[in-house]
C-alpha cells in the first residue's frame, strides 16, 4: 500500500507528457536578417558612399554648368552608385522580411525575445543605413574636395 493509505492508481489514465517546446527558428532567422539588413547593408553602403563623394567633386568642375542639372556628375561613380543602390535594396528586403517573420515569432510563440529584437533592429535599421551612407558620402565629399586645392 503506498504511503498515506491511499491505493495507487488504476486504470487506462496516465500523466500525459509534457508538450513539446515550440521551435525558435522564426525568431533566430528574422534576428539574423535583421541585423545583415541593420549591420552588414550600411557597411557596404558606406564604402560606395566615400567613394562616389570623393568622385564627385571632380566631376562638377570638369562639367560645365548646363550638365549640373543632370546625373551627369555621378558618371566617374557609377559602379559604387550600383553597389549602393544594391545594398539599399538589399537592406530593405531582409529588413521587411525580418519585420514579417518577427510578428510571426512573436504571434506563434516561436523565438518570441529574439522576434521582439529582430523588430526592434529592422524598424532602427533604416536611419542606421541612411546616418551612416551620409556622413560616408559626407566624408568622401570632403576628402575628393581637399584633392581640387593640393
């Protein structure tokens, strides 16, 4: 007799096992492109950047003034301006993805702290990308500029 003097149990009924722990793959995988939209996009876009700003100020004073008005200037640039264009494009897409498979991590429970971050990082993301083209752009400007006067 078990203790306390009450009969073990008899019958077909069971403890049923425990659930299985939802898997966290659609938290992790938006966090990750979150922070490849947020991180690795303005790097490259930075780069582009300091280099179509130390291009550009030689080409306003090679063109005259009726060419200012066009795209003209960005000409000696052109492959760093298709490197940024592409990092701009990339970045927007793994940031709405990383948006998208976030509220779905967090609905369905599925990685629901990394989900809340991966929000969190691709909605920061843009103006990270945007601050960090700029003062890159900023700074290649600069430096092409100091190259006219030497």
């Amino acid at each position: 007799m078990p203790v306390g003097g009450y009969a073990a149990p008899t019958g077909a009924y069971t403890v049923p096992d425990p659930a299985p722990r939802p898997s966290k793959l659609t938290g992790t995988l938006s966090l990750v492109f979150a922070l490849v939209a947020a991180v690795v996009t303005p790097i490259v876009a930075a780069f582009a950047s300091y280099e179509i700003g130390r291009r550009v100020p030689e080409a306003i004073v090679r063109l005259n003034s009726d060419d200012l008005s066009s795209l003209a200037v960005l000409s000696p640039a052109r492959d760093q301006v298709l490197w940024a264009e592409i990092s701009f494009w990339a970045g927007t897409i793994l940031g709405i993805a990383a948006i998208v498979l976030g509220i779905m991590a967090i609905a369905r429970k599925r990685g629901r702290g990394q989900g809340i971050g991966a929000l969190i990082v691709a909605v920061v993301g843009p103006a990270i990308f945007f601050l960090i083209a700029g003062v890159a752009l900023g700074a290649g400007a600069a430096a092409g500029g100091i190259g006219l006067y030497s």
